[in-house]
C-alpha cells in the first residue's frame, strides 16, 4: 500500500487502514476496491470529505482527480456533510401519479429544505429519488435506503418527526429499525452488521404473481411439458446452441455460473423462500 498522507487523525487512521486491507483482500485488482473504500470514508466523516478522497487515492496509489470523478458519478456518495437520516421521496413516474411529489413537497415546506439541503440541526438531508423498484407499494419513501411503503404526506411528516425528536424509526420492510447514515455506510463498505435477517424483505404485493401462477399452474414457456422445475444450471448457453436457440448471456456471464447455492438447483428451494419473505 501506497504511503497515506490524508489529514485524519493517527488514531483514524490507523482504524481506517486497517479496514482498508480487509477491503483489498477481497479484490485481486487493487483499484476495484474503490467503491466499497468510498463508503468506509464515508462512514467516518458523514460524507466523502477531501480527507477521504486524499485516503482511497493513497491507498489505491490513484490520483485525487481519478477518485473524485468515480466518487461524484454516483449518487449514493455525498460531496458535502449529510444528515443523519437521508429522507428519500420516490418521484419517479408511478411513485409520482400515486402522490411522491405530493409527498416531497409536503417535506421540503415542513422541514425548510430543498433537494439534497440538510437541516439545520444536522438530521435529515431531503432528496428526490429515482425508482427503488418498489412499485408495487407506491408512493414508497427511503431513509437510509429503508422502505417506507404506501406513504402519504401525514404519514410521511410523523415519521419525520419521530426521527427530529431522536426517536427510533421502523422501516415497512427489512431491518427492525432504521441504522444511521454513517453505519448503513460501514455495511455499505462491506462490514456487515448482524442485521441482514431481520424482519420480512418481500411483502404480500410483491408475491402476489408467484401466489397467481400457482393457484392457476402456470410455467414459463417450454415448461408446458412438465419437465423438471428445477434451475437450468450452467449448461444453459450449451443447450440453447444444440437446440438452435440464440444462447444465453455471453462468455464468462451468470449464465455459466457454476451453481453455489440449493437454490441454484432446486426450485422447491426457491419456492420455500419467496413464501416466507426472506431471501428476495
């Protein structure tokens, strides 16, 4: 690893670094880590700082200008001090029709703030989002990437309300309750949290086309023979070429992918899955 010369404290540092060699483990290409380094950086200072640009650069022995530009691209990195709690209202179209920007607009007047503005007390950063393909639950609001499903302008400002009084937030889905910026950053990063299991992660809406196809037996096509449910496997682009099918996905992609997983191989796997609500 490349000398660091960012400003952070020796203590930070060393605990920044230490994380940072974990990270690169994981990537037999150095530079490939950047963007789970972003996020480390960004679980320590709120947002990616010119310190934490200064860091990945040094670590990954990358220019500062190569760091920003990937670190600007996305918008889950923040380029200037975020709240605690990002407030995310879906606008996207269906989102939209069903009351999103009803929703944004109720928020920004409540709390004093536009898109991507932060309140003054430093909790809640406001934004517009795209399509969290939640559709089936619009209008749909995040708070640090947390669904928050069918919501309305009141149902929307009591939460926020709950979050400006420090009182702990439960999202419709997922997690048991809503994790800081800062810590939904860390995991981000690759450093997991313990909370992967909690609570349900597909809800009745969006099982509701399995529950159809199976009161009705419906398969997809070619399987009106009844052939085995279970996954294609890794023979799939082989097979479709012998039967003169155009083959699937191109050399080296996930339809070549050696099966890791029963579910890989076995649809009654699946099947137990997608009912509990679990492993979507």
């Amino acid at each position: 690893m490349a000398t660091i010369t960012s400003s952070y404290s020796g203590e930070v540092l060393e605990r920044l670094s230490t994380d940072a060699q974990a990270i690169l483990a994981r990537y037999p290409e150095p530079r490939s880590a950047l963007l789970p380094l972003l996020h480390l950086v960004q679980s320590q200072d709120g947002y990616v700082s010119p310190a934490g640009i200064g860091f990945c650069a040094d670590v990954l022995d990358l220019s500062r200008a190569s760091v920003s530009a990937v670190a600007t691209f996305y918008s889950q990195y923040k380029r200037h001090p975020n709240g605690t709690y990002t407030v995310g209202i879906c606008t996207n179209t269906l989102c939209a029709v069903m009351g999103g920007d009803a929703i944004f607009d109720h928020l920004a007047d409540k709390l004093g703030i536009g898109h991507d503005e932060t309140t003054e007390d430093g909790t809640i950063t406001l934004e517009r989002v795209e399509c969290n393909a939640a559709c089936d639950y619009a209008p749909v609001m995040m708070i640090n990437w947390e669904f928050f499903d069918n919501q309305t302008p009141a149902s929307a400002a009591e939460t926020v309300d709950k979050l400006l009084a420090g009182e702990p937030v439960a999202p419709t889905r997922g997690a048991s309750s809503v994790a800081t910026f800062k810590e939904v950053s860390r995991v981000l990063a690759g450093f997991e949290d313990g909370r992967a299991d909690e609570g349900i992660a597909a809800g009745p809406a969006t099982l509701v086309g399995l529950e159809l196809a199976r009161k009705n037996g419906w398969r997809a096509p070619g399987d009106e023979d009844g052939a085995d449910e279970g996954a294609a496997g890794p023979d799939v682009a082989a097979d479709a070429a012998a039967s003169g099918a155009d083959p699937v996905g191109d050399e080296g992609s996930s339809a070549e992918r050696e099966p890791s997983t029963p579910a890989d191989t076995s649809a009654e796997t699946v099947a137990e899955t997608d009912e509990k609500g679990t492993d979507r």
